[in-house]
C-alpha cells in the first residue's frame, strides 16, 4: 500500500502501539478525531450522567443502606435533588449545543442536511452498517476476517442514538415528576405513576449499558485496556487510525485531507490530568454497576 | 265492708241523736267539755280524717294518755281550741301550742333552726310532736321516753342519717351522721356499754336550741365548742397540755384548735389518741442520737424533720398509736407499724389496691409502702420542691426501684426498658427536666400516685382501654378527635387490636411529633398493622425519599390525619372526594383533581389492580432484558477476538522493540535507553 509507505516517511520515528504510547516517546503529530467541542460535550455529558446516575440511583434502591449512606453523603436527599435536577439541566445543555452544533456543521461543511445526514461520515445507520455487523459477528465467530470499519462503526451509532433515545424518555418523563403539578392539568395523576417506572428504569437501562457495554466497547476491550482516551484528547495515534478505522484512513489518503487533520499531541499536564478525569469516571461507573448488581440480586424488593 | 257499714250506722245514729238535742233543747249551753266527751268518739281506733291526701289516725289511746305526763291536764288544756265549743267538733283543729305552758323551750326551738324553718314554711322541719310524741309523752328521765338518752340519736336519725328528704334536700354539711356516731367513742359507750351518760346529740346540739356552727350562739361554734365539750370533759386541758397551754383553750379559742379539728364532729375515736401523749414525752428518749432499737435500727428523731414537714401539726401518737401514756416507756405497747391510712384512708384504699398494694399483702420483700416514696418524719407535700414526690423528683422516686438492674426493674417482665432514662429524654422528661414545667406528665400522672396497676390489669389507667383518658386528661382536645377516630374501640368493633396512644407515640420515649425520628418511625408503626400499604407506600415517590431521611415528604398522617383518621370511604376523612385536593394542597399548592389521582401507595406488582404499571414495568423490563442479553452477547462473542488481537498486537511490539534495540546498538546510547523505557 504505497500510501502506507508514503505515511511512514512522514513519521520520524516508527509508531508505537496504543498500548505503548504513555511509556513511549510519543509520536509528532496525531489524528484530530474529536472537535474541541465535542470533546467539551462528552464531558459534560460524563459529569452530568454520572450525577444523574448516582443522585437518581439513591432514590430508585432507597431500601438498600448504600442508598441511605450514598444520599447523606451526597448532602443529603434535598441536596441529592437539587444535584439531579442541576445535572439535568446540564444534560438538556449538551443536547441542544449539540443540536445546534449539527446545525451549523451542516451551514459550514455539509451545506446541506443531506450531505450531513447520508453523507460517508453520517450518524444515521446504514445499509454499510448492517453488512459490516454480520461481517463482524462472522468474524466473532472465526468464519472470516475483521471488517474494515470507516469512521463510526455500527456499535459507536447505536451508542449515539442510545443517548437521543434516552434524553427524549427519561428527559420527558423526568420533567413530569419534577413538574407533576403544571402536567397533571393535562395528565391523569395515574401518569406519574407510570413515569416514575419509565423513568426509573429507562435509566437503569442507560446507566447499565453505559457502564458495562460502553466501557467494553471502548476502554475495556483488551487491545486498550484499561482506557482509550481518544473522546477527551480528541487525538488518536494514526496507527490506530489505520488499524480500528481503515477505510476512513484510506478515504482520508485518497482525498488528500489527512495532512489538514494531524496535530501536536496534547502536552504531557493535559494528558495526565484528563487520565485522572477519566479514572474517576470509570470507577464511578464501575461502582454503580456493582452497586446495581448488589440491589437488584439481593436486596430487590 | 262490715266495719264500714257499722261506722255508717254510728255515725248516722250520732248524728241523728244530736239532731234530736238540737231540736228538743235549741241552743243549748256548751258546758266543760271533759276528757270523756273527747274519748267518746276518739276512742275509736277507726276514727281517721284527711290531710291533703294522707289518711291520718284520729285514735286517742285513754290508757296510754293517762299514765304520760300530762295526764293531769284536760284535752282543752292543750287543744284550747275546743274550749266551750260543741261536740262533735269541726275539723281541723289549730296545732297545739306546747309553748303555754313550755314558754323557754318554745322560745329556743323558735330561735333554733328547726323554728326558723318552721316560720320559712318548710314542710320538713320538726315541731315539738315530732320528737315527743302527743298524747303519750313520758317525764325526759324515764327510760321509755322518746327522748330518752338511748333513743335520741334514732329520734335525730330520723331525719339525719342518709337517705332521708333531709339530707337529701337540706344544706347538711356532715355526712353518715347517725352511722359515725354510733361507731364513734360515744356511740360506743351509749349503745354497747349502755352509758346513758355517754354524750348524745343533745349534748352537744341542746335539745331545743339547735343552732348552725356558724351562728355565734351556737353550741357547736368554734368559739362555744370547747366549753361544750368540757361539760363532760371537765379536765381535757390536763390531757391536752402540751398542745394548749392549759386554760388558754377557753379563753383564746379564736386562735387555739377546736375539739372538733382533731376529734371530727361524729367520728371521735378513741384509738387515735391515745391519753394524750405529748412530744416531748416522746423525744427525752428519741432525740438521742445513738439510741438504738433491739434489731439495730437507729431510732434517733431529728424533731425539725417533724417541725418542718407536713405534719408540723400532727402529735407523735396520732401515727404512732399504740403508745400507752400509763407507762414508763409508752412506745413498750406498740405493735403495729404506722398506719397512714387511718387519716389517709382514701389513699390507702387505692394503695391496697395497687401492685404495690398487692406485693405488700403478699408479704413480697420488694413491697414499697408508704414510706418508702414519701419518707417517714420529714413528710413533705407534693407541691413543696424539697418533697420527693414534687414533680421534678418523682422520676427519680420511681427510678429508685424501676431503673434498670433495681429491684422492680429485675422482677419485671414486660417490654418497657430503661425506663427512667428514655422518659428523660422524651419530652415529658425533657419538658419536666429541662424546662422545668412542673405540670408535665411525669410517672404518677400515667400511672397514678397510688393505684399503680401493671397495663395488663384491666382497672390501670396504662390499660389500653383506658389509655385514651388517660392520656386525655392533658391532650383533651387529641382525646376528643381520637374518639371518633377508626382507630377508637367505640367506632371500630373489631377483635383485633387497635392501636391507641403508646403504639404510636411509644410509652416512655415519647417524641416531639416533629423531629425527624418520628418522622421517619411512623411509617414502620402504622406499618406494622397495615403492613401492606406501608410497603406499597415505599414503593412510590414519598415512601422513597422518607427512606433517604427526608422528613418534609408525605407521612402517612399527613393524608390521613394522625388522630382523627377515617376510612377513607368517609366523607370526614382527609382523602374522601371533598378533601383530597385540599390534602394534596397542603405541599403541593395548585394541586387539581387529575393531581389527587396520583397513586401514592401503587405497585406495579399486582396485574389485577394497576395493570398498566405492571405492564409498563413488565415492558420496560423486556426491553431492558433484551438489550442487555444483546449487548452482553455482542460483548461475549467479542472478547476473544480481542484478546487474539491484543496478543497480536503484543508480538508485533515485541518485533519492533527487537527492531529498535538492533538498530540502536548500531547507533548509540540514546535508542537504547528508548527499549529500556519502552519495557
């Protein structure tokens, strides 16, 4: 692959492993995967669900003691309200920058909604998607080689449509038990009941397939064990680029628009601290899975 | 029907032969009329005549009238009415005025209130037949007179003992009157010993001059009263010469105690006081402080223990009061222990009847008596904040058996522990202990002072029965609402057991209503009867954050009330049709209907009664279920291909490294140090 070759020559070192790359001298020049922000998005979003998670948790396994403990340490159970509707209010934020984002992507570089929407780099699931996931499960189940995956794979869409589907049925529902006077003019009061279980376990649902299916997906799978920190650096290392994304590298090459998308890599401060970040995010996340565990195995009620 | 007609026919005859007089001799004379004309027709036992509506005898007993004491007189000496009047005489005649010839007596009785009442027209008050007799009266010293000694109290009892219109209907402020006497001293002495001498009630009312107490002239008036009783009791100063100082009774009564004040009026015992034993008599020994009784006891009396107690006034033998004046040691005759009961005999009744009481009478070790609440010589009232039994200390008092690990507190059975300090921090305690408020239930006000029965006893006033009242006598107004409350037995007719006070408030660590403890607890109280809903309750929002320790959310009292709860079907509860939007409103202001329809104790475990939470949380958990099924296998299939490439990925790091270090032998120091960092 002369294009291979021709990206070799640009590096002035050989490249290293995603594994190697914290003890490694770290290479030049990195892919830009992620915007600045979107990078600032998925923070956010990470702080607001995880507050929404645990303050929301406290409430849905109160019969448990980790609720009780959880809540007095969280300032308590009005405190523990306050914090939820907060993080709500954050998590609406994000969506709609996100929306508004879409929008001016679309004036910017796609001109139109279709070139957005059907585009090759498009969100929206694809008939692509649907050959290269039963390619994939051949490949699970050795009976062909891995798919070459462009620059969203089908489980990194079905991640991003989790979280639309999510803030429209628990944002919705959520909103009615925080304002059940003003919905209960149209409403029957009946329907705060049924909220309460959408809402409750529309976010167990969220909660437990971020924490376990998520994480796996993209931190925990061996070959990036125990992170990959590409969604806060906005960097990946190029030879990732080509191994976990080649037919975006490819389209990239072909097109000429790779050399646009290299940078510095983050300073060594920044990594560090977004490391730290990151460490707390997956263990609360983790925590709550067990906590989850705990609650529904030997204590539901 | 033969007597009748007989007496018809007499009359008819005698009517008839009066006629024929009248006719032959026309207004005759009227001569003397003599005692015989009179028992000419009074002789007759069915003579009668009528009073209002009474049928009164008009029989003159000739034989009996001629041995009574005025039998010397003529009918018209005292019915001076009939004087020169002709026989048979009109009827009524004018009520005999024993006062012509018994001028001193009339003028008493007439003065007496007896005469007063007679002059008010009262119906019930006694003229001179009503105690003498009529025609049979017999000289006072005869034995069979009416007003002999021995019959005078049955001839006052007649109107004075219970039961009659008189003390029924009059202001008498003594009771039991004829009772009292005939047990007292002197109604002992006149009926069993048959001392005619022995004082009566003329003795010390007068017979004729009877006066109320409170009329100076009175016999019975304070300031007469010793001189009445002297009449007898000639040399009571001698007797009562530590007390009175001799002569000073008579002629400074307005500031000595009357007879009457230790010796009540008709119930003067002579057990009480035996010959008078003065103090002093007592403390030449008693005030030794190493004096010592035969079993070792200290007997040493601090006589201002006594001087400054309730009993300041009571002498050493009215308790102790087997004490014999006649002897050298006057205590050598005591047998008994002190028996309050004998002034305090209402107590002592409620004392036998008690636990204590009961203990005592089982000759149980552990039995409080008397003195061991209120101390033997230094008795203090219970409004004295010395006394032990002033509100403050009655915890403590109790405390001194009923504290755990006492001697009450290891015998007993139940479930109430560490009794004295939980009712400490409760907030009787705290309300009694810290802020002082002396009108704070403490034990006695549950319990009572001295009938203290276990709860089981269906007369203790801690009696689930009872409990309300009791309760109520302080929370009226919560009393008043519970009653009609379902959870009152007068409302609910169950078998089960309904909750009263202590099931919700607790018995001794009873809690203000709006601290967070009682918040919290209420829910696994009422939970505990209504397990179902209390668990349905923690199933939804409210129930939820009550969990977490959030007190401002929805109690179960706050929909339902807390004493006054009904039935919700009941127009009067708080969630009937009428009030449930109110009670919504009481948190949630603006609150609609739709709002009220909220299901505050739903479950979405139940198909038949909230089908469409069940199937919302049976859909939602297949959704969940699926995407997790889905998710994990995706994840499960995955991981050994992963693993592969991370071997893979290994190797070719190792290639590199191996790569790197050949190339770096051949160049120098730094690539090296580069291989050495990589591992």
């Amino acid at each position: 692959m002369p294009t291979d070759l021709e990206l070799h020559t640009l590096e002035t070192q050989p490249l290293q492993p995603a594994l190697e790359r914290r003890r490694a001298p770290r290479p030049e020049r990195e892919f830009v995967r992620f915007t600045r922000l979107q990078r600032a998005l998925h923070a956010c979003m990470i702080v607001s669900f995880l507050s929404l998670a645990t303050t929301g948790l406290t409430l849905k396994f109160s019969y448990t003691g980790w609720a009780v403990l959880l809540s007095r340490l969280l300032g308590g159970f009005q405190t523990a309200g306050y914090i939820h509707r907060t993080a709500a209010v954050l998590m609406f934020g994000v969506f709609s920058t996100h929306l508004y984002n879409l929008y001016q992507l679309k004036k910017s570089e796609y001109k139109s909604w279709w070139a957005l929407l059907f585009g090759p780099n498009t969100m929206l699931p694809t008939r692509q998607d649907l050959r290269q996931f039963l390619a994939t499960m051949k490949w699970f189940l050795g009976r062909g080689p891995r798919p070459q995956y462009g620059r969203w794979t089908y489980w990194e869409k079905f991640d991003y449509f989790a979280v639309f589907w999510g803030i429209a049925i628990i944002g919705s529902t959520g909103l009615t038990l925080w304002f059940p006077v003003f919905f209960t003019r149209i409403l029957p009061g009946q329907f705060l009941n049924v909220a309460t279980i959408i809402h409750s376990d529309e976010a167990l649902l969220a909660t437990g397939f971020i924490f376990t299916v998520h994480f796996f997906n993209t931190h925990l799978r061996p070959e990036k064990f125990p992170m990959d920190t590409t969604v806060f650096t906005g960097h990946m290392p190029l030879a990732e680029l080509k191994r976990d994304k080649p037919l975006e590298y490819e389209a990239l090459v072909a097109s000429g628009k790779l050399e646009a998308q290299l940078e510095e890599p983050q300073p060594e401060i920044v990594v560090r601290t977004i490391r730290a970040f990151a460490w707390i995010a997956l263990s609360i996340g983790f925590s709550t899975v067990v906590w989850i565990i705990y609650a529904m195995l030997f204590a539901y009620r | 029907m033969a007597t009748r007609a007989s007496r018809w026919a007499a009359r008819l005859l005698g009517w008839a032969g009066l006629m024929t007089l009248l006719l032959a001799a026309a207004p005759a004379p009227a001569a003397d009329v003599s005692n015989d004309d009179c028992l000419a027709c009074h002789s007759d036992k069915s003579l009668t005549t009528k009073r209002g509506v009474r049928t009164v005898s008009l029989f003159v007993d000739g034989k009996r009238f001629s041995g009574s004491v005025h039998s010397a007189l003529s009918c018209t000496s005292c019915h001076a009415d009939l004087e020169g009047k002709d026989l048979p005489h009109a009827t009524p005649l004018a009520r005999v005025e024993c006062g012509t010839c018994h001028s001193d007596e009339q003028k008493q009785h007439s003065h007496s209130l007896h005469g007063k009442a007679i002059a008010r027209g009262d119906p019930l008050a006694p003229h001179c037949v009503d105690c003498h007799g009529n025609h049979d009266i017999l000289p006072v010293k005869d034995k069979n007179s009416a007003v002999a000694p021995l019959k005078v109290p049955f001839v006052c009892g007649r109107c004075h003992r219970e039961g009659t219109p008189v003390q029924a209907n009059r202001k008498i402020e003594q009771h039991n009157i004829l009772e009292n006497y005939s047990e007292s001293i002197h109604g002992e002495a006149l009926f069993k010993k048959g001392l005619v001498v022995a004082a009566n009630c003329v003795s010390c009312h007068t017979p004729h001059n009877i006066l109320p107490h409170t009329d100076p002239n009175s016999s019975i008036n304070r300031r007469n009263i010793a001189a009445t009783c002297t009449k007898c009791h000639a040399q009571i100063e001698e007797v009562h010469r530590k007390t009175i100082r001799g002569t000073l009774w008579e002629k400074e009564a307005h500031v000595l105690p009357a007879c009457v004040d230790c010796h009540q009026p008709h119930k003067v015992r002579n057990v009480f006081y035996t010959q008078g034993m003065a103090d002093a008599d007592c403390m030449r020994c008693h005030s030794d402080q190493h004096l010592k009784a035969s079993d070792g006891r200290n007997l040493f009396v601090q006589v201002t223990d006594v001087a400054g107690s309730r009993h300041a006034k009571v002498a050493c033998s009215q308790c102790h009061s087997e004490v014999n004046a006649s002897r050298v040691r006057p205590c050598e005759t005591i047998t008994h222990p002190v028996d309050c009961g004998r002034c305090h005999e209402e107590v002592a009744q409620q004392y036998q009847r008690s636990k204590h009481g009961q203990l005592l009478a089982a000759s149980d070790s552990n039995a409080p008596t008397c003195r061991e609440c209120h101390g033997t010589h230094h008795v203090l009232g219970k409004h004295d904040p010395q006394s032990v039994t002033f509100p403050t200390n009655v915890p403590n008092l109790c405390g001194r058996c009923h504290r755990e690990g006492k001697k009450a507190a290891l015998r007993y059975t139940g479930d109430q522990h560490e009794i004295i300090p939980h009712y400490n921090e409760s907030i009787h305690g705290k309300g009694l202990l810290k802020s002082g408020l002396t009108v704070t239930a403490t034990c006695t006000n549950c319990h009572t002072a001295h009938m203290v029965l276990p709860r089981s006893d269906p007369q203790s006033t801690v009696n689930p029965k009872n409990l309300p009242a009791t309760c109520g006598v302080c929370h009226h107004g919560i009393q008043e609402q519970f009653v009609e409350s379902v959870h009152s037995a007068t409302v609910t007719k169950t078998d089960k057991e309904l909750p009263v006070c202590n099931d919700c408030h607790t018995a001794h660590s009873i809690r203000r209503t709006d601290e967070a403890g009682f918040k919290l607890e209420i829910m696994d109280k009422c939970g505990r009867c209504h397990e179902e809903i209390a668990k349905t309750y923690f199933d939804t929002y409210h129930g939820k954050v009550s969990r977490l320790g959030y007190t401002k959310t929805a109690k179960c009292y706050d929909c339902h009330g807390a004493h006054d709860i009904q039935r919700v079907t009941d127009p009067r509860s708080h969630l009937s049709r009428a009030n449930v939007v109110a009670t919504c409103q009481k948190c949630h202001a603006n609150a609609t209907r739709r709002f009220a329809g909220y299901l505050t104790h739903a479950t979405h475990h139940d198909p038949k009664k909230y089908p469409f939470l069940f199937w919302t949380f049976w859909g939602m958990t297949t959704l969940l279920l699926s995407t997790f099924v889905l998710g994990g296998l995706h994840t499960l299939l995955w991981l050994p291909k992963a693993l592969e490439m991370r071997r893979e990925l290994r190797a070719e790091e190792a290639r590199e490294e191996a790569e790197a270090s050949g190339l770096a032998r051949g160049q120098g120091d730094p690539a090296g140090e580069d291989g050495n960092h990589a591992h």
